[in-house]
C-alpha cells in the first residue's frame, strides 16, 4: 500500500512540477488542461483524479510558489545576506537583482495572476492573500528593527518590491538597485 501511494504522491508531483514551469512563465489562460496533461504524461482521468479542476491546480501552484519562491528563496537569501534587520530588509533588492538578471525571470506569479484574473476571481483573491503574507514577513522584520509603524511600513515597502518587479519586467535591470536606494530612504523615516 506505500508504494501506490508513494506512486501516487510521485504522479501529483510530476502534474504540479509541470504546472509550476508553465503558469509561472505564461499565466493561467496561457496554458490549457491538455498541455499539462500532455507535458505530464499523465491520462486526463488521473489528472483529475489529482486536481479537481485548472483552478485547483493553480491555486497548488500558488501554494507551492509562496513556498519555493517567497519563503525558500527570497525571505532565505536576505536573512542570510544581512546580519540585522535593517540589512535583511535591503537585501531583499539584492535577491531582485540577481532575479532580475537571470534569463528566465518571470517576474511575479501573484502579481501576474492577480491582474490576469481579477481581483474577484478565486485565483485573484488567493494571489492577494499571498501578496498579504509577502508583506507580513515584512511587517515582521520591521518589527525585528524596530521600525515606527511597521503596518504602514511594510505596504510602503511592498510597492517598493512590486514596483520593482514591474519596472524589471519592462527591462530596467537596475530597478532593484533604485528601488533599495528608495528602501533605505524609507527606513530612515520610519525609525523610532
């Protein structure tokens, strides 16, 4: 019985492996069922069988992009970069600069998503329920440096990010480098 469901575990893997490849690069509408199912190698009945519905399948995406990208990678990086939380919040525009000079930058799938959907789509409110958590980890290193208002602060700061984002999107490779400079400023109003 481990074994199927060791197989099992591996088919849902390989099924949200494929989906994280396609959605983060070209969005939900972009990419059909039959694609993931063809990219999968997967039957359409066992992809059912693990993902109700695309949405379903999206919103594991999310889940697994939160996990992967925000909390694995990002939060990780600039934890690890700064020895304080003042230089943890900074080094956050280092991580975005070394993403946004990567080949395959892809920008942000929350952000994607969410416009690409709508706010009132099921798929948009998830992508707005992650955004909150991005600007809960920074509320909380505000917090850690003890930043004046650290709730102001961190939707100050997540535009700063998202902004970033955008702006590196469009092809401004240094738009973590301004967007850090524009952080420390940012810092320097909210200390106590």
């Amino acid at each position: 019985m481990a074994v199927s469901g060791m197989a099992a575990s591996g088919v849902r893997e390989r099924i949200l492996a494929v989906a994280y490849e396609l959605l983060s690069r070209r969005g939900v509408r972009g990419v059909g069922v039959n694609e993931l199912i063809s990219r999968s190698g997967v039957a359409k009945a066992t992809f059912y069988r693990y993902f109700a519905s695309k949405d379903e399948l999206v919103l594991a995406f999310l889940e697994r992009r939160d996990q992967q990208w925000t909390v694995d990678k990002i939060l990780f990086e600039a934890r690890r970069r700064g020895d304080a939380p003042e230089e943890q919040l900074l080094a956050i525009f280092d991580v975005f600069a070394d993403w946004f000079a990567r080949e395959d930058f892809e920008a942000c799938s929350f952000i994607n998503i969410l416009l690409e959907m709508g706010a009132d789509h099921p798929l948009g409110r998830a992508s707005i329920d992650y955004l909150a958590k991005i600007r809960a980890h920074v509320q909380q290193l505000a917090q850690e440096a003890g930043l004046r208002d650290p709730v102001d602060f961190a939707r100050s700061w997540h535009i700063l990010m998202k902004g970033s984002i955008v702006s590196a999107a469009e092809g401004d490779l240094a738009a973590a480098g301004r967007a850090r400079q524009m952080a420390g400023w940012l810092i320097d109003h909210h200390r106590g």
